[in-house]
C-alpha cells in the first residue's frame, strides 16, 4: 500500500471485517437453541414490604443490615423476587426476639 498516513488503520479495518464474517460464518452453521432467559421480577421496597406483608421501613432497615440482596439504580433500590422467595424457603430463626 502507499504510505499514507492511514494505511495501517485501512489493514486493521480489513482484518477486523474478515474475523467479522468468519465469526457470521460460524453463527450460520450453529444450529440456533431454543434457551429463554429466566425473567426475574423486580420489586420495589413498597411492593416487597407489601409481598412480605410487612412495613416498608422492616425492608428499608434488612436492605442496610445486608440481609436483602437488592439492585439499585440512581435512589431506586430494587429487590429480585426471586431471591426473595429463595430467603423465604429457608427461614433462619434466632434465639430472644
């Protein structure tokens, strides 16, 4: 090639296009699975207090022991309800209160 100041990035961009069609190559020949993700549903604190039929303040003070596993995003703490109902299979009891 010519020595043009971008010729090393044309060679790249070549390289990358060919892995690019051997990688639509493979794509083609894989037979397609039929595997749908699991959805999880998302709760808010309202709605897991409502879930646990308890008060939102109960979920609020779990949440900043580190008993609930939650998602948050900006101020919007999330919890998996999934999870939730894992915690509930297997409720741990303590001694006093």
């Amino acid at each position: 090639m010519l020595n043009h100041p971008y010729s090393e990035l044309f060679e790249q961009f070549k390289a990358l296009e060919v892995k690019l069609d051997n990688i639509q190559e493979l794509l083609k020949a894989t037979p397609q699975l039929n595997i749908k993700p699991e959805c999880d549903q998302l709760l808010t604190v309202k709605e897991t207090a409502a879930y646990w039929k308890v008060q939102p303040q109960t979920i609020r003070k779990k949440k900043l022991n580190g008993t609930l596993p939650f998602i948050q995003h900006g101020r919007t703490i999330l919890f998996s309800k999934n999870a939730l109902d894992k915690l509930t299979a297997n409720p741990v009891s303590k001694s006093g209160r």
